[in-house]
C-alpha cells in the first residue's frame, strides 16, 4: 500500500469513526471491533503513525479498536 493513500483511507476513516458528526459511527465501530488485529496490522498503522498529517487519525482508530475490542 502506498503512502498516500494510505494516510488519505486513515483519514476518512478517522472522520467515518466520528461519533459526533457521523449518525453512522456506531455501526462502523462495531464491524470495526471484528476485525482481526492481524488484518488491521497488514495496513502497516506503525509506519502511518511516523506521518505527522496521519498520527491523529490513526491514534483514533485504534482508541476506538480497542474500546469495542474490550466491550
């Protein structure tokens, strides 16, 4: 996967994951926490996390990961 779009699919994700403007956030979250983490790791989220524009989104996705992981 190539950085770009990678940092451009974290971002949108991120935004979709927004519970206070996204009236579909809740659903997203739960398909979410059934993705296995193996398969989330194949994104490469640690390089993701190196991107100053993307670290925030990413930090986000996986606060909300591992929030419906755990619940």
């Amino acid at each position: 996967m190539s950085g770009l779009p990678a940092v451009t699919a974290a971002q949108l994700l991120s935004k979709m994951l927004d519970f206070q403007k996204n009236s579909h956030a809740e659903s997203l979250a739960k398909e979410l926490a059934r993705v296995d983490p193996d398969f989330l790791g194949s994104f490469g989220l640690e390089s993701l996390l190196q991107s100053e524009g993307c670290r925030k989104a990413v930090l986000h996705i996986l606060k909300v990961y591992i929030e419906r992981r755990e619940s």
